[in-house]
C-alpha cells in the first residue's frame, strides 16, 4: 500500500480495470472515465480498501461479486444515483475522493494493491486508540500500586495487632522503597 500513487498509474489502474470486469451499474464505469479524464480530479482520487468515516467516498462493485452495486456517500449522506456523485465530483474539483472497489479475488489482486493507499482517518484512528491504551495502561497502574499500598497497610497493622516485630520491620522497609521510588 503507497501512500504516494501518481496519476499516470491511477490512471492505468482504472483503464486495466475496465478492461477486465464489468460493473453492476455500467453508469459507473462512465464515472471512472470520468476521473481518467481528468488530472486534478485523479490527483485528489485515493484507492482504499475501507472507507470509514470518510467524507466523500464511492464504493463501486463488479458482477462477479454480491455487493452493494454503487454507493456515493458525502458528509454521511448516501445516494446510490451515479449522477448524483458525478456532479458533486464535477461541482466540487478541490475535495477528496476515496474509492473502494469490490471483484474477485481483490485481498490478492497486485495491480490493486499498487494503487491502495491507506484511510487517513483510521491513522487518526489509530493514534487516538494507542492514547487510549496509554490512558488506560496508566489507570491500571495506578489501581495496582493503589491496591499494593492498602494490602501493605493492612499487613503493618496486622503485625503490630499480633506483635510481630521481625514482620513489622521487613513491611516497613518494604514501604520505605515504595515511598522512595515515587
């Protein structure tokens, strides 16, 4: 998966995909001649295997695959009219627009991955997830050293109820290191 797909092969993408299978709706191989003619329109195209929370998105099928034939979907709203995307790409040149499409054998088809470039969005995704994680890490800790704290008391406090002072010197040492390493 590149990040830094240029237009020519875009370009050569779509062509060698034409050639090779036929959509459900044949208004959408229209479409993507479309985009072929067009370079500023190819430079802000983006082939990508998942379009959550994108905002301008198409996911297009073939008829060897059971799938959603068409779908335009821009700032959560869906429409399965090819024209409706054509003209919101013509109207709107300066967007972004992420497309998924589905065929057979897709996960091994290697001009495909030549084109797939990765969903900004589940990067920003994926930063928030490990901060999360962090967070969370760093919770757990704290109830960890928490919990070791109190059991420490409680176990001080037993040795001196039972008068074990052998006990009381080792748990208190014990919590000498634990207030030194904080």
């Amino acid at each position: 998966m590149g990040d830094c797909v240029t237009v020519s092969e875009k370009k050569e993408f779509i062509q060698w995909f034409l050639n090779r299978f036929e959509l459900q709706k044949r208004e959408a191989a229209w479409l993507l001649n479309y985009l072929c003619s067009d370079v500023e329109l190819l430079e802000r195209t983006h082939f990508v295997e998942s379009l959550r929370q994108l905002p301008k998105t198409l996911l297009i099928s073939t008829r060897c695959i059971q799938m959603t034939p068409f779908k335009f979907t821009k700032n959560k709203r869906v429409s399965s009219d090819v024209e409706t995307a054509f003209y919101d790409i013509r109207s709107c040149p300066k967007e972004d627009l992420y497309i998924s499409l589905y065929f057979n054998e897709r996960s091994s088809c290697p001009e495909y991955a030549a084109v797939l470039e990765g969903n900004p969005m589940e990067k920003q995704d994926l930063v928030q997830d490990t901060l999360y994680s962090l967070f969370a890490e760093m919770v757990l800790d704290q109830s960890v050293r928490d919990f070791k704290e109190k059991d420490l008391y409680r176990r001080i406090d037993e040795a001196l109820a039972c008068g074990n002072e052998k006990k009381f010197l080792q748990l208190t040492e014990q919590w000498i290191r634990i207030v030194e390493n904080e």
